[in-house]
C-alpha cells in the first residue's frame, strides 16, 4: 500500500525490489533424510540443521513470490553471505550481484 500511495500521491517511480541474503542454495539443498551420516554424534545436528535451512529457504521464496504478486516491480536476489562481518570479498560479491541485475535503467 505504501508503495502505491508513493506512486500515486508523490509521483515517485519506484526501483527494484532488493531482496537481502536470498538463500537460493539452500532450496536446493537435498532432503536431509536421505543422506547417509556415518557419525553418530554429529547426524542428527546436521540433519536438523540442513532441515531448518531448507524449511527457511522455502519460507523466504514463498514470501519472496508472494510480494512479487502483490507489488510487481522487479527483484534484484543478493545472495546469503554466511559471516558474521562483511569483509572486502564479500562487498565484492553483493556488489556484483546488483551490477549483475537487469533491471538497472
């Protein structure tokens, strides 16, 4: 609704949608029951969390579809960066990821 009502009231036209730590890989991450672990101890870790990976995965795509239905500009993905700080590798990755976009005019 905001986006519209900028749109209309402002005459504001609005960019690309920037969807940040899009976790593609983790929807195709294969179903963590079918993996054979042979460590007893650690199995049952890395199973639960390949399956909270993937379950958040297909959350955040199903979210991700739903505001492309509800508001249709285009989407520009940065990718997930697994870091607790950005360091300069990963600053070149999300900025070649948005140089990387079609949807730039």
């Amino acid at each position: 609704e905001t986006a519209y009502a900028l749109e209309d009231r402002v005459g504001v036209q609005l960019g690309p949608v920037v969807v940040n730590s899009f976790d593609a890989a983790g929807l195709a991450l294969v179903d963590p029951e079918s993996i054979v672990i042979d460590d007893p101890e650690s199995g049952p870790a890395l199973r639960s969390a390949a399956r909270f990976r993937r379950g958040r995965a297909a959350d955040q795509a199903t979210q991700v579809a739903r505001l492309a239905a509800a508001l249709p500009l285009p989407q520009v993905h940065l990718p997930a960066l697994f870091t607790a700080t950005l360091g300069p590798d990963d600053t070149t990755v999300l900025s070649r990821s948005l140089a990387a976009a079609e949807v730039w005019s």
